[in-house]
C-alpha cells in the first residue's frame, strides 16, 4: 500500500502536487479572475455539503493582532542579542535514527487533551516580512489539500511545511536578508522525519528575529544549490532550483519556517510569514471548545458573501507526538486560510452534527483573526449490543 511504501523509508509521491493543476505564480493583475478554480477545488470535491439544517451560532471576529502597513522593511534587520549574553542551545542530534519513526495515527474531528495557548493582544511581533521564494509578482499558491498542520486525509505525516508546484528548475530565492546555515544533501544527517527526508537543502538563519528568537527558512527537495554554508544572501537573490528527491517524486518546493531552533518540530505556518500582494489577504482562526481545548482536524469552508462562486477550504491544525504543527505566538491559531480575494466571507464549520457560522472581513494584504467557540463536547452513546 502507498502508506507501507512510505513507512519503508522510500520514495513517497505526492499525489496533489501531480494532479491539483496549481503553479507557482499565477498573473494578478485582474483580482476579479481568481475564482475557486485557481485557487482551490470545490469543497464539494473534498468534503461533504453541510447542509445547514440544524442548529446555527454566528460569532464575531476577533479583531486583527497586527496592522501589516506598520511593518519595517524585510531587509531592516532588528537587534539581536549579544554573544555573550544568549543562551548557547544544544547541539542537535543529526543521526540517523534506527529504526525509523512510524507514522503515527491522526484522528480528525478530535479534541484535543489540554487547551490550546491564548492569543496575546498588545504583544509587539511582526509578521509578513518574508519575500516570496518564487519568482513573479503574483500569489505564492501552494497545495491546497495538504495545507499546514494537516495530513492530506490520512495519507501522508502531519505537514509541518507547505508546498508550491513549481516547473523543474525554477529558481528559488531567499525570503529575506540572512545567512547559509544549511545547504547539502540529508542522507546521512537528520533534518526532516527521517534522512533522506528532503534530498536536498538549503535553511538560510534570517537576520530578523522573531520576539529574540532565530527564525530559520527552509528549502526542500532542491536541485543545483547556488550557495555555500557561510554565505550572506539578500532577499531575493536565487539560492537553487525547484528539484525533487527524498520523500518527493514530483517537482515542488517544499517550504518551512522554524523558530527558536533548526529543528523538524520548530515550525510555525509559513503562511501567515510570507507577505501576499495587496489583492490577497489572510484569516487565522481559532476553532475551540467552551474549555478552550482545539477541535483537530475539521474541515472548514470560507465562502465569499459577495460571489458565491468563490469559496476555499482548510483543516484545523492535527496533532501528534512530536507536535509538529505549532501555532503563532500571539495569534495562537489553529486554522490558516491563505491567498483570499478581499472582502467578507462566511463560514462554515460542522461539529459533532452542529453547525457554525462565523463572518469575517478579509483585507488585501493582512491577517484577520477569528475565534470559534462550539458547543461542549458530547461523548457518544455507547452502541447495544446484542448480549449474549
């Protein structure tokens, strides 16, 4: 089977990547155009209709944590501790584990034990500083059914990254002033789930800090890297190719952000880093219970008020072990929809056979947040057996 192929440590195809239809850049000149077929399939095609006929609760976005017109430029870099005085990390263990990691089991429209952490208004941090890493003034797209913090509905590990098709040898470009610190191959050095996880790649340290901490960009499955580790890049400048090798069989990029340390469960959502054009913005929501523990792996769908014509999908943020997926710091979200038309939309979310709806405006250019509270979990009745 394709999930026993995975496990064996071979290649894994990417089966969006070879059959979604999206680019790496997509014209942007005419917002109008974009409508679900460029951006996203039908929800429809991924998951059932909510039909809508039951109980409704409509709930009021939280306002946005960040003005993204306050941003400094990408390659104003901030003040980063002294020498001296930063704590040293600990070295990380690149061996090669033995035996491998197993892919573990994701339960979807699960609660999660412990509450999820609280967003932190007022706190100072920047975000959509980065650059693209593709070329073209366009939207950055990336795989639509295998988003961050989702498994691609139980087919493949829990995506601590987000993809972009991408011809073979397109170049690839640095999100931000900042230095090599990784750039080689991986099967003999643990950087992803297992070696041999990328193939080939490149993690350039940014000069901006993210609250004190490094930030870390990462290119995966990459071919004819440009650079060396030690070089200094400037946002922009091309660093390798779109390629493929490791876990992939399909030219893509792969891309994460990790922070704090160049570490596989250090990631935070790219998404809500990389800066959309002004004809695109972002909503980061939370989707929690009335104990403010997170709902797992539940289908949403953000349909525009204005075009109905115009709708997009994601999952809320799975779990596992290793906790590879990890909210922001001050947003604290647990779902992402990225690369939106401006304007108001509403959405749709099923728990437990309720149905929510939360309004939200959508900005060109900036995140909007809101939170989802559902009803308390109902445990489900036992079934009756036949005795005996």
């Amino acid at each position: 089977s394709m999930e026993k192929f995975w496990i064996s440590g071979g290649l894994a195809a990417l089966f969006i990547l070879g059959g979604c239809g999206v680019t790496a850049d997509l014209p942007d000149s005419n917002p109008g155009e974009a409508g679900v077929a460029l951006v996203l399939p039908t929800a429809a095609a991924l998951a059932p209709t909510l039909a809508l006929a039951g109980p409704v609760m409509t709930l009021t976005p939280i306002p946005t944590t960040s003005a993204t017109s306050d941003l400094p430029p990408t390659n104003t870099p901030a003040a980063s501790p002294a020498p001296t005085t930063a704590p040293l990390a600990a070295p990380i263990d690149r061996s090669c584990p033995d035996p491998e990691p197993v892919k573990p089991d994701y339960n979807r429209f699960h609660l999660g034990e412990v509450a999820w952490p609280e967003p932190r208004q007022g706190v100072p941090g920047e975000r959509l500083w980065l650059d693209k890493p593709l070329p073209g003034g366009g939207r950055f797209l990336i795989n639509a059914q295998y988003p961050y913090g989702y498994d691609a509905m139980g087919s493949y590990l829990l995506h601590n990254g987000v993809d972009s098709a991408a011809p073979m040898a397109t170049p690839l470009l640095a999100v931000g002033d900042g230095t090599v610190v990784v750039a080689q191959k991986d099967q003999e050095s643990l950087f992803g789930w297992h070696c041999d996880w990328y193939g080939q790649l490149v993690v350039i340290e940014l000069d901006q800090r993210w609250q004190g901490q490094p930030v870390f960009a990462l290119y995966g499955h990459v071919l004819n890297i440009a650079v060396a580790v030690g070089d200094r890049v400037a946002a922009g400048e091309q660093i390798a190719e779109v390629g493929f090798g490791g876990a992939a069989i399909v030219p893509h990029l792969h891309f994460e952000l990790r922070v704090g340390e160049n570490r596989f469960d250090a990631t935070r959502n790219p998404m809500l880093w990389i800066r959309p054009p002004e004809t695109r913005g972002i909503i980061a929501g939370r989707l929690l219970d009335p104990t403010g523990r997170p709902w797992q792996g539940v289908w949403l769908k953000a349909v525009s008020l204005t075009d109905a014509d115009t709708e997009y999908v994601t999952w809320t943020y799975l779990d596992d072990p290793r906790h590879l997926a990890n909210p922001d710091e001050i947003l604290a979200e647990n779902f992402v929809f990225s690369d939106l038309l401006p304007g108001k939309y509403r959405l749709y979310i099923q728990v437990q056979e309720i149905n929510y709806q939360a309004d939200v405006e959508v900005r060109g250019g900036e995140i909007s947040a809101v939170e989802v509270i559902t009803g308390p979990f109902v445990p489900p009745e036992p079934e009756s057996g036949s005795g005996g």
